[in-house]
C-alpha cells in the first residue's frame, strides 16, 4: 500500500499541472502570443533571472537551517517546490515539499518547522526591505491612488484588525494552543540564534532572501523591455514589489489570477498602457510559471520516487 501510495503520488503534479493549464487555457494561448513579438535577448535574460531565483531559494533555505544540506538535490527541491507552489495555496505546496525534505535530511520535525518560519519572515522582510528602498529612491513612480483606492483602504484595515484579535483571543482562551506556539517560538528562537551565530549561515539568509525578489522584478523589467513598455526598469521592478506584497494575502494556488490582477494594475499606476501592462504580465507569467510547470512537476514526481523527499 506504501510503494502504491507513493505511484499515486509520482502522478498526481502531472495530473494538477493539467487541470490547471486547461483551466486557464485561454491565459496561455494569448500568453504565448505575446511571446512571438518579444525581442528575444531579453526574454533570455527574463528566462535567466527565473533560473537564478532557484539558486537564491537554495541559498535562503540552506542558510534558514544549521545542519548542512545536500546542495544538488536542494536546488532539484527548489526547482519542484515552484511547481507546487503553483498547483496549491501561496506559499502551501513549496513550504510542504521544503518541510518533508529537511525531515528526510534528517532535521528533527521542530527544528525544520522552525527553519521554515525563519525562511518565510526573511523572504518577506528581504521584500518589504527592497520595496521600501526603492520607494524612498523613486517615490513618484507609482501612482498609489491608482494601486490602492481610498475606498479600499478601510476594509482593509479592519480585515487585518480582525485577524489579530481573532488570533489574540484563540491564544488567550486555548491553553493548548498558547503552549504549542509558545514552544514553537522557543524552538524558533533558538534556532535563529544558532543560524545568525554562523556568518555564512546568516549571509546564505539574508544575501538569499534580498536576491530572490530582487532577481523576479528584473525578470519582468526584462520582459517590459522585450515588448517595448514605455516604464523604465526600475520603475517597473517597483511596481512588481508592490503587487506581490499586496497579493500576498490572497490564497489563491501560486497567486494565479491575483498575482495577473494585480501587476497589470502596478504597470498601469506605474504609468504603462493597460494594453501593453496585460500583453507583458501575460509573457512574464509564461516564463516564470508556465514554462518550469511541467518539468518541475516531473522533478517533484521523480524526487518523491527516489524518496529525496
């Protein structure tokens, strides 16, 4: 039952990665249209920069974690998480594949969750840092009534007030959980300490987390410059940051759909033409998210048939 359950498990990406490529059969055609029409450098150097946010994963993830890892098979890992990150939830399906394999690496349960919580608040502040950086260097480039209405300023607030005090009253009334969490942020704590008491440990982190975002906005100012969007780069890297930082709270599976939303609406406040920000989204999505699916649906197959993870 073991040995079958794993077979099912070796087909079931392929079989998610079809669902989703026919369900948004549509997006891919028009995709790949676009594509056609690109000045072909730059889509490579945007192929390039989508292969180093891989490496950058592996540096960040390495550097989350004391024990050392497996350096080839760490970046296969990186390489398969993309592709679940796609067919589940933001963040679910790579921080799943990540979780099994630092446990099979032999990395106790509490530690690789630790590791995996480190690994996501360094992504995030790595993020936040590069967007606020680039907004003090360039506060005009984005027009932020455009990105984000008045209107939608309160909802938004008060949706997230109400995720704390929810979250504040399950702690306060349930005995069980406020001792689960607060021994996942001892162990959480701890291994923070050891990780940033280690330079090269700290530098893989940080260096990792800073090079991730930094190396996905130069792969869509790159597609910008193939399909010709009057914005110049930085100011579309700016408008990348700022979309995924707003998406992020949105689970829909790797952001499909959202993700589109929201930087076709960053390009157009960043001063792009809704025509070209839709046809340069389009072409960026294929080469970051389409193109990778498969193979990396067949490398996460081939990683749970090899019990790497």
């Amino acid at each position: 039952m073991h040995v079958r359950a794993r077979q099912i498990l070796c087909l079931l990406p392929l079989l998610l990665v079809t669902v989703v490529a026919v369900r948004h059969r549509s997006v891919l055609a028009e995709g790949f249209g676009h594509l056609r029409h690109a000045e072909w450098p730059w889509l490579a150097v945007a192929a390039g920069t989508t292969c180093l946010t891989w490496v950058a994963a592996s540096f960040t993830r390495q550097g989350a974690v004391v024990q050392r890892l497996p350096g080839r098979r760490l970046l296969a890992t990186q390489f398969a998480a993309g592709a679940a990150n796609h067919l589940l939830p933001t963040g679910l399906g790579a921080s799943a594949v990540n979780l099994r394999f630092m446990t099979v690496c032999g990395v106790p349960l509490a530690r690789s969750s630790a590791a995996l919580a480190l690994y996501l608040l360094a992504e995030s502040v790595g993020r936040l840092t590069l967007l606020a950086a680039l907004f003090v260097a360039f506060p005009d480039a984005l027009h932020l009534g455009a990105l984000l209405p008045d209107a939608a300023v309160g909802p938004l607030l008060l949706g997230l007030g109400a995720v704390v005090v929810v979250a504040v009253g399950v702690l306060a009334g349930v005995r069980r959980v406020r001792t689960a969490v607060g021994s996942f942020l001892r162990t959480a704590l701890c291994e923070a300490r050891s990780v940033h008491s280690r330079p090269s440990r700290a530098l893989a982190l940080w260096g990792g987390a800073l090079a991730f975002p930094a190396l996905q906005a130069a792969g869509l100012a790159a597609v910008g410059q193939a399909l010709g969007l009057s914005v110049p780069p930085v100011h579309m890297a700016l408008a990348y940051l700022a979309a995924t930082c707003a998406v992020a709270l949105v689970p829909t599976p790797g952001g499909v759909g959202s993700v589109e939303a929201a930087l076709v609406v960053a390009l157009v406040a960043a001063g792009g033409p809704a025509a070209v920000a839709t046809a340069v989204v389009l072409a960026y999505r294929i080469i970051t998210v389409w193109v990778p699916l498969v193979p990396g649906a067949l490398t996460l197959g081939a990683l749970v048939r090899l019990k790497v993870i």
